[in-house]
C-alpha cells in the first residue's frame, strides 16, 4: 500500500515466442506509438509538429530531459514526486520549489508541475496550464507537465489542449495498468523535443515484450472503462475505512489517498500509526517534511482490505 500503483493489473495474453527471441520489431514499435496515440488523445493530423516518444518508464524520460535543456534556472510545484526537484539538480541545475507554476514565470527556463499531483492529488485547470505552457513556449521556455496520474481522469490532460513547442507532458504506463514492471512511459512533446529524446534513448530501448503487452493493454477499451470503475468505488472505500479511523482527508486520486493523522496532546501521530502498520507487514507511505501526512494506496484481495482495516484500528485505537 506504499505505492500508487493499480493492484489489479492488466489481465494480458503472452506475447510469442518470437517476441522473446529478437530484437525489437520496428512494425510492433509502431503499432505501440499508434495505440498510444489513440489512447492518449494525440491529434493524428499534426503528425509533423507533435510527436509521442516510447520510452523504458518516465523515470528515463525526467532524467534525460534534465540533460537535454542547458543549465539554468527550474520550478518545481511542490510538495510532489521528489525525483523532479532531484533529477533537475544532479543534472547541474538551480531548482525553486514553487507554491504555484505562475511563480516561475519571471525567471525559471523550466517549470515542473505533476497534474494530478502526487501526493495530494491537486489538479490544475487545463486552460491554466495551457496559457502558462504557450507564454513558456513563446520564448524558446519549456512546461513539463507530469500526468502519471492522469489515466483515471483523462479530461484533465493537457494532451490535445496545445501546440506542444515547449510543453512536455509525461504519461506513465505501469501505474493504472498495474505493470509497473513492464517499464513503460510516453512523452507528447514538439517533435525537435522528440528527436532529442529519441536520439538520448538510442535503439531498441523499449523490449519486445513491452511493445506487444503495451499496444494490447492501451487498446483494450472495456477493460480501461471498467478499471477506471473499479478504482474509483476503491477509492471510496478506502475513505470510509480512513474516515472511521479519524484520520482526516487531505486529498489524493483514485489510485491513492492522503490523509492527515490527528495529533494526540501535540505530538504527532502519523509516524506511531507507519510503524504499528509496518509491524503488521502493511507499508504505507510517510513524509520528512508534513509529518502527520501517511498516503494510503489501494489494498487489493478481500483479505487485504479486512486485513488493513484491523491493523489501522489497532493502530490507533
């Protein structure tokens, strides 16, 4: 329960036994890219402006970025996924954490916003970052826009809302098809942002089986409809297990919860409430910097979810 990822995964049929033996097929590359397409809401028609990239996870796409750009100066809306702030700063670059992506506008070359966010699940009105994206793009700036928890709420991506010249939008595969293994992640960016990442990753740096699961899972509609129905009554019910524990909410997406454990005599509680959990073999996530913040991913089996609910209880009560 420490991660954000959908414990229910996609249900794919083996690829064959070729696929295993050779190297990557250039023909499954491109089905994967059209697939993607398709599902992702890529305009086909402005091929030759917008592209989309394939890549072995976002992880890959995030760190490669950070070396493309020249050094300078970048943003990063925070609290969110640590590796943003991280990765910018390794690759030489002077990091602001920002309270809101226009703080950046002045003087940052990048701005990094994760939409919806991770940990709190804020989200950002796509008219908002498509006018922050276009006043970037307009003087040679980018917008990284990270959508890895986008697939439960499509309407909103960014994705088709904009020309793409200097937004960057990030889509993780593994989290809402539950194939983080797989190590599958797009980028939808101006194709010369593209060629740069594509010439970074260099040949066949998505495996044969990767192609063929990812086209299959990205063209399954029922399934992606019905998932994203699932999830979401989870998600609800993992409210009301948090709600009768008194933990109060602070946000999240259908694939995770975050929630604030209530102070005891002003000492907080929330790291008292991870180890009980962690004694009873259930990990969950914790926060140095909001210490009374524990987010909650999603039990999976029937016994998983009578078994949190005990533990939760016992935690703290």
């Amino acid at each position: 329960m420490s991660t954000g990822i959908n414990p229910w995964a996609y249900a794919f049929d083996a690829p064959n036994d070729d696929v295993w033996r050779r190297l990557p097929d250039a023909g499954a590359h491109n089905d994967l890219i059209q697939a993607a397409r398709q599902y992702y809401g890529v305009d086909m028609s402005r091929a030759r402006e917008i592209s989309l990239i394939a890549a072995p996870g976002t992880q890959a796409l995030i760190q490669w970025l950070a070396r493309l750009r020249p050094v300078g100066r970048v943003g990063v809306v925070s609290p969110t996924y640590g590796e943003h702030a991280l990765v910018w700063r390794r690759a030489g670059h002077r990091v602001d954490l920002l309270n809101i992506p226009e703080d950046g506008l002045d003087d940052c070359a990048v701005i990094v916003v994760v939409n919806p966010n991770n940990p709190d699940g804020r989200v950002w009105a796509v008219e908002r970052l498509a006018a922050l994206g276009e006043a970037l793009s307009a003087q040679g700036r980018w917008l990284i826009v990270d959508e890895a928890f986008a697939d439960m709420t499509p309407e909103c991506s960014i994705i088709g809302r904009h020309d793409h010249r200097g937004v960057i939008v990030l889509r993780s595969f593994g989290k809402f098809f539950g194939l983080a293994g797989l190590r599958l992640g797009f980028a939808v960016a101006g194709r010369p942002i593209c060629t740069g990442l594509s010439e970074a990753l260099g040949p066949w740096h998505i495996s044969g089986p990767a192609l063929a699961i990812g086209r299959q899972a990205l063209s399954d509609t029922r399934w992606i409809a019905d998932t994203r129905a699932r999830l979401k009554d989870s998600a609800l019910r993992l409210d009301a297990i948090l709600g009768a524990a008194g933990l109060v909410p602070v946000g999240g997406t259908d694939l995770f919860r975050l929630a604030r454990v209530p102070q005891v005599a002003r000492v907080p509680q929330a790291s008292s409430v991870f180890a009980a959990l962690a004694r009873a073999g259930i990990l969950v996530r914790r926060f140095d910097d909001h210490g009374d913040w524990l987010r909650f991913g999603l039990p999976g089996a029937p016994g998983q979810w009578s078994r949190f609910e005990k533990a939760l209880h016992a935690a703290l009560f």
